[in-house]
C-alpha cells in the first residue's frame, strides 16, 4: 500500500510539474507559431543581407521582398540626385547575392528574381512632410 501510495504521489508531482511548465498557447493571433515557407524564408535572409536604406552618399533604398511563390523583388526607390551607375551596380549585386543564397539551399532552380525601380517624386517647395 506505501508503495502504491508514493506512486501515487510522484505520479501527482510529475503532472502538476508538467503542467505548470507547459507553454500556454498564445490566444492572439502576433503571437501563434509560425514557420515560414521557402521563398519567405529566402527573403528574409536576402533582406538582412541587402536592404539598404537612403543616405546623402546613396539616395536609394533597396530591398527585398516575396512577389508570389517562386520570385523575390528588388524593390528599390530612389531620389533624383541618384548615380544611376552605383544605383544598378547595386541592383546586379543583389540579384548576385539572392541567387548565391538560394543555390545554396538548393533552390537556384526555381527561384526567380525581379526587380522594381520607381524615382521619389519631389515634393512642391513649401508643402508639409
């Protein structure tokens, strides 16, 4: 009888344990798991290694982003005061980069690269923002 009792016992002890170490599941949307599919996963990484935003020495910014299920976007918006040369250079680059990393995951085959280019319209002297 001890020692079904004892057994009994830690039995209890290991569930409350458990239980009190179990992970809630989140109740809002932000906050439930999430694992990203290939070309989000690609991306992401192409993104961090990439993304440049506009500065006095280079007035563009440059990104990356998923278009569908197969193509990632350079999307690249600049002012007009830009070198054109050093604009593309980093243009070529990126679509270098993103096929570099996606043929080390194998996917070089399928991945597709585009790009968007569109000037920053300046804004009429005197206006706000």
């Amino acid at each position: 009888m001890k020692l079904l009792s004892r057994w009994a016992v830690a039995t209890l002890a290991c569930f409350l344990i458990n239980t009190a170490l179990a992970q809630p599941i989140p109740s809002k949307p932000g906050l439930q798991p999430y694992t990203p599919n290939r070309i989000e996963w690609l991306a992401l990484l192409c993104n961090d290694q990439l993304r440049q935003d506009a500065s006095m020495d280079f007035p563009f910014s440059l990104s990356i982003v998923q278009s569908d299920h197969e193509t990632l976007l350079v999307f690249v918006r600049y002012q007009p005061n830009v070198n054109r040369e050093i604009m593309n250079a980093s243009i070529d680059t990126a679509r270098q980069v993103i096929m570099i990393t996606a043929k080390s995951y194998g996917w070089d085959k399928w991945v597709k690269v585009r790009e968007r280019v569109e000037m920053i319209k300046p804004k009429p002297e005197g206006s706000r923002n």
